[in-house]
C-alpha cells in the first residue's frame, strides 16, 4: 500500500498534476493535511486531467495533523531539497530516493511526505519520518516542483515495487522460438568461419547478444525470417 501525504499545499495546479499522478502510479491513498486550497476544486479536476476521477474514488482523504496521517504505516519518507551532507545534523541526514525505494519495497504499507510549495516541511514534521528522502539533481539548484517531485518519487516507487505496466503485455520469446533463431545463426556462421575458433567466436557472440536482450516473441519471429532469409541466399552460392 502506498499513501502520498501533502502537508499545507497551496497550489491548485499542483495538486490537480499531483491526482492525476497518483492515478498513473495506482497510489492508494492521498493524503491532505490541511490544505490551502480546496482539493475539490474545479481548477484541481482540469489539471488532474481523467485522473479526475481519483477525487472521487475515497482515495483522497483530509487530516488535520501529519501524526494522524502516519498512523498503521510501516515505513515512511519525508521528501527534502534541503539536507545535511557534513553529518552534523541528523534530522537533515537524508538518503537518496533509489536507497529510500528499495528498502521500503520489503515494507507493506509506504508513507512519502511532501511539503508546502514555498518552503516545504518544517523540521518537526521530518522527524516525525522514519528517513528523510532526497532526489538526486543539481547541486546548484535541487528544489524540484511539487507535482514533478511527486512525479519522480512515484516512478521510483512503481518501478522498485514491480508494479503492473503495459510492458507486462508484452510477451516473451519462448525458449523453442530462441533455439530456431540460434540454429539459424549457426548455419549461417558455419558458411562465413574461416576456421573453427572463429566459429565458435561468432556464435557465442550472437547467442549471448541475444540472450542479453528481452525479446518479444514478435521480434524473435522477425529475426528468425531475416536470418533465414540471409542464410537461404548464401547457401545457394
């Protein structure tokens, strides 16, 4: 279970691009700890864009306080452009989003925080976190939006926990197919070796060029007809 708390937001736009990403990234809760503005808003609906329809699943709660907010969760983050790199002070001791991810994957229930747009969480409100979060960007200037902060987290999130995505419709060449390909390349390699040492060069090559790639089914049958396209018109020679 994942909860996406905004503690004081203040921006309409924001939290509308900010619904529609907890839309994308099937978020299960979205938490508002007193608001600025009203999340129900009609200019919230037109930047949450056909996320709209997340505002009125139940998903989107009000709090009053980030203590009630955390409550039942396992593990939470407190999201910060503003840390401590010399270790001095703890409360500002952040780790970086990728770490954060990966540990909060062997977690059921994740809590990330998010403060206000013009000057994010207080340091109460980050120690109330179990780790304050940062997102690696530009030293210089490291103060990301809200929406794409959110943005960035929620991918992260979504990836480490091997959520559902359109890739997973995609279907993977079967063993059976990558052996016709592979007996293909090698009745073509045994055509164009010069010597023995160099037949067996170039089919480990290709057979580890292939096994290292994903292949969709469709893509194997597409190579399989080139390659045996290509080895029909030498063969002949």
């Amino acid at each position: 279970m994942i909860r996406v708390i905004l503690v004081g937001t203040e921006g309409e736009i924001n939290l509308g691009f900010i619904v529609r990403l907890c839309r994308n990234f099937d978020v299960d809760e979205l938490i508002l700890v007193k608001p600025q503005i009203d999340p129900f808003s009609d200019e919230v609906r037109r930047f949450a864009a056909n996320g709209a329809i997340y505002i009125d699943s139940g998903k989107v709660k009000i709090y009053e306080n980030l203590d009630d907010a955390l409550r039942g969760i396992g593990i939470s983050g407190c999201t910060s452009s503003v840390i401590d790199v010399d270790g001095g002070d703890i409360v500002r001791k952040a780790i970086e989003l990728e770490e954060f991810a990966n540990i909060a994957s062997k977690y059921s229930s994740i809590a990330v925080v998010f403060g206000r747009e013009s000057v994010g969480l207080t340091r109460e409100e980050i120690s109330k976190c179990d780790f304050l979060v940062h997102i690696a960007s530009n030293p210089e200037y490291p103060v990301l939006n809200l929406s794409h902060a959110v943005a960035i987290t929620l991918y992260m999130l979504y990836k480490v926990l091997r959520k559902h995505s359109l890739f997973d419709r995609i279907e993977p060449a079967q063993e059976n197919e990558l052996r016709i390909l592979e007996k293909y390349i090698d009745e073509i390699v045994n055509i164009v070796a010069s010597d023995e040492k160099q037949r067996e060069s170039f089919s480990l090559v290709f057979k580890r060029f292939i096994r290292r790639t994903t292949l969709s089914r469709a893509e194997v049958g597409l190579l399989t007809t080139f390659i045996r396209r290509i080895y029909n018109k030498i063969r002949v020679r």
